[in-house]
C-alpha cells in the first residue's frame, strides 16, 4: 500500500509569528535583559583581572551557585585559574553573590578532521 505524498495544509508560518506566540507578554524582553545580564557580569569579573588576561575572557555564564569564565585558549585558562585563585575571595561575590568561579576553555568548532 503505497503511503499519501505528503501535503501542507497550511501556508509556513513566519518565524517571527512563531516568536510572538510563543514568547507572549514579557518573555522576550526577559531573554534580552539575560544576554545584558551575562554581559554585565563579563565586565565586573574581567575589571578585577589583571591587564594581560582581561582580552582573553571570551565568555561568562551565571549558574546558579556557579559562575563560568570561559577563556579563549588552554594557557589563559590555567593563567585565569591562577589569578582566580590568588584573587581575594569576595571576587566571586562580587560576580555573583554567593557562588564559586569556574573557569573553562570556550569550545571551537573544528575539533574533528
């Protein structure tokens, strides 16, 4: 029994109409104000590093009871470790209140050949 070919009963729906019925109310502006949020934060953790490794942040994430700095490359990673580690200890605080910092190598694309 050969299957139906398939047909659409409906034109495509525009991705921004997606977005407007799925992101209803204050939703959207809450996903906006979390990228400034993660940006803010970037910049009061990198304003407490020392001059050489603040261009090699490449990232920060909040999580909660975490705050991840994701460096560019393997050796500014550890050098962030370091200097995290010898920073006064209120500097996760100053981050975000109440959590640790964790720091990681920001993922590249071409990991396989």
């Amino acid at each position: 029994m050969p299957g139906r070919p398939f047909r659409p009963r409906s034109r495509p729906t525009a991705a921004g109409d997606l977005l407007q019925r799925t992101l209803r109310g204050d939703a959207l502006a809450a996903v906006r104000l979390g990228a400034d949020g993660a940006e803010v934060l970037r910049q009061r953790l990198v304003a407490q590093l020392p001059e050489e490794l603040r261009p090699h942040v490449a990232a920060v994430i909040a999580k909660p009871g975490e705050v991840v700095v994701f460096a560019d490359a393997a050796t500014w990673a550890a050098r962030l470790k370091l200097a995290l580690a010898e920073s006064p200890p209120d500097m996760a605080d100053a981050a975000a209140p109440g959590s640790r910092i964790t720091v990681r190598v920001m993922p590249t694309g071409n990991l396989r050949r």
